[in-house]
C-alpha cells in the first residue's frame, strides 16, 4: 500500500505589494502576495536584503499593515525581488549562485531603496553594480511629491534581471561586447514581462482590459509608466510593443535602443503563442495567458543558458530557442518564433538551420 506523506501545515510569509505601480489604473492598491520561503526581519533571506530597512513581521510571520512609507516600500521591493528570483529558480529547477559568489562567499544582493534623488548625478531610476548593490532612486514629482523607482515592479524586476542574468552567465559580466549588453538588457526588460504573467491576478486584469489582443499598448508592453510620465518619456520608458528591425538599430550608438528589437521579437512572439492556442470555450483566457509566460520564457531563459560569450548575439539566441522548441517537440513555438525572428531580420529568412 502506498503511504501518502501529506504536509500538514504550511510556512511563509504574507506581503503587500504595488502590482505594476501606484499609478497604474485599477491597479493602484497593494495587494497581498504569498511567499512560501522564510523571511526574516529586514526584510531579507539568504540571497536578498533590504538594506534601510530592520522591520520586523507580525506575531503571524507576515509583513503587512505598515504605516510607514518607507517600510511600505522595504516590503514591496523584497516581495518583487524573491518573486522574480523563486520564478528564475523554477524554470532552471537550481538555486541561483550570485555571479559575485562564484569564487566563493555568501554575500546577498543588497538592494538600497531610497537611494537619493539628485537626477544630475544619478542614473533615471536606479543602478546595479556587479558586487550585489543595487540602488533605487527617488525623484520629485508634482506637488514635491517623492516618486520612488522602488514602487514600480517593473524597475525592481529590471535591476535584479542585472543581477539575474550575471549569475546565469557570469562569464558575461565583463563583456565589452556591445550585443551582450543589448542581451543583457533586453533580459532585464523581458524578466519584468514575464513576472508579469507569472502573477494570476496580472494576467487576469491584462485579459479584461484589453479583451485579449495583446497588440495594442497594454500594462505589459509598457514597461515602467509612472517613471516614464515624471521624466517625460511618454507611455513606458520602453514600449516592448515595437516594430524595430536589425538593419535599423546601431549596437554602438544604443543599447537600449538595440534592446528593443529582441524584446519586441519576444513580446510578439508571447502575443502570437497566446492568440493561436487560447481557446475560450475549453479555457479561461487568463489561464491561457499564463500558460504563453510560462512556455515562453522557459524556452528564452534555457536559450541564454546555452549561448556561449563567444557566439552571443540576437541571432544565436534565436536559434537557441529554436532549438529548444525543436527538443520540446513543439513545432507550432517552433514556427511562431522563426517567423517572428526572420520578421525582425534577426534571422535570415532562408536560413537552413533554422527549419524543422
Ligand atoms: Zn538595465
């Protein structure tokens, strides 16, 4: 007879947190999230720490009813950054080693999040140094109002995808090579999509405001609003909802702007994936979302992990994925992400490595 080992009781700790940003419509109240592994006082675990913060939870482990702004933002932050972490680890079923503990150590990434505010000396929202510090900003908004780059999920998600793909690929860290930036970055933006549709009730709002065509501008392709409007950059401070093609960006001219093209390809390629296999009369539209997240960065992710420094560029990730999609067996991904690649002329469209 088979013995069941049913746990009785589960661990973890209740927190609050501002779904996209507090700007965002319908979205603007913090919402409860579930972390399942243990958090102490700070916050912080093992791998995280909040660094101007020593708050302490509630006599039931969790950390809600802050009055505080600051606490209010400790908790948010730690929150999105374990979010994004646990969700890295599933897809690569390991704990991540930090790219500054390779050699030895186990020092966590720290995260200041009210790093200063003077725009003349600071990057526009926060900065991430290969030793484990990342640094959110705060700037003045109307009325002198504080506007903290650690309320956005977007910006936290950014900053530790930096951290992220440094201990994905810790040979990248030093790379001068202007492509293995824009993969880097395109990363981090990515990431923050793909914790987007990770979160159920995300995934259900992007459902019911946009009646599922994901090729209009929505929540997910606009990444970081609040912020874009403060420093007028208009709907996001990037738009993964672009049409940017290879022979029309300059890997020395722009890194962010090169970014755009991979991210774009990904964006559409996640829109088209969820436009062909949703199917609302066997399943709810947003469980058909979240499946696209899931699936796609999956492939992406195990892409990254199998490009070497050597060969890294646009092109050998997409066939990375292709490759991945092909091991899957899945040649519906499969032909979705050729043509989306061959679309942004990051693949040749005659390209005999690329068919099924
Ligand atoms: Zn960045």
């Amino acid at each position: 007879m088979l013995t069941l080992a049913i746990p009785s009781r589960t661990t973890g700790s209740k927190l609050l947190v501002w779904k996209q940003d507090p700007t965002v419509k319908g979205l603007k109240l913090q919402r409860p999230v579930y972390i399942h592994s243990a958090i102490e006082p700070g916050p912080k675990d093992s791998q995280i720490k909040i660094m101007n913060s020593e708050i302490s939870p509630d006599e039931n482990g969790d950390f809600v009813g802050y009055t505080n702004i600051e606490d209010i933002n400790a908790v948010h932050t730690f929150a999105v950054a374990r979010q994004l972490l646990t969700m890295y680890e599933r897809i690569l079923n390991r704990k991540l080693v930090w790219g500054w503990n390779t050699l030895g150590g186990n020092k966590p990434l720290r995260i200041y999040t009210n790093a200063g505010c003077d725009r003349a000396e600071n990057p526009l929202f926060g900065s991430y140094d290969r030793e484990g510090l990342i640094k959110l900003y705060w700037l003045e908004g109307a009325d002198n109002q504080a506007i903290y780059a650690c309320q956005s999920m977007d910006l936290v998600a950014h900053e530790v995808s930096h951290a992220i793909i440094d201990a994905i690929k810790p040979g990248w860290m030093q790379a001068g090579n202007r492509e293995v930036s824009a993969i880097k970055e395109s990363f981090c933006d990515i990431s923050s999509m793909f914790l987007f549709l990770s979160q159920l009730d995300l995934v259900e709002f992007i459902i019911a405001n946009t009646k599922g065509c994901l090729y209009d501008s929505n929540n997910l392709s606009m990444i970081a609003e609040q912020f874009s409007q403060i420093i007028n950059f208009g709907k996001g401070i990037r738009n993964a909802l672009n049409t940017k093609k290879m022979d029309e960006v300059d890997f020395d001219r722009s890194t962010y702007g090169s970014s755009l093209v991979l991210t774009g390809a990904i964006y559409n390629i996640m829109a088209d994936h969820f436009m062909l296999q949703r199917n609302s009369r066997i399943k709810d539209d947003a469980y058909a979302l979240y499946q696209t997240g899931q699936c796609i960065s999956r492939l992406f992710t195990k892409a990254i992990c199998h490009t070497n420094l050597e060969t890294a560029s646009f092109a050998r990730i997409a066939k990375n994925m292709l490759y991945q999609a092909r091991a899957y067996d899945d040649i519906i991904v499969f032909e979705i992400i050729r043509q989306n690649f061959i679309d942004r002329k990051i693949l040749p469209a005659q390209d005999p490595s690329s068919t099924w």
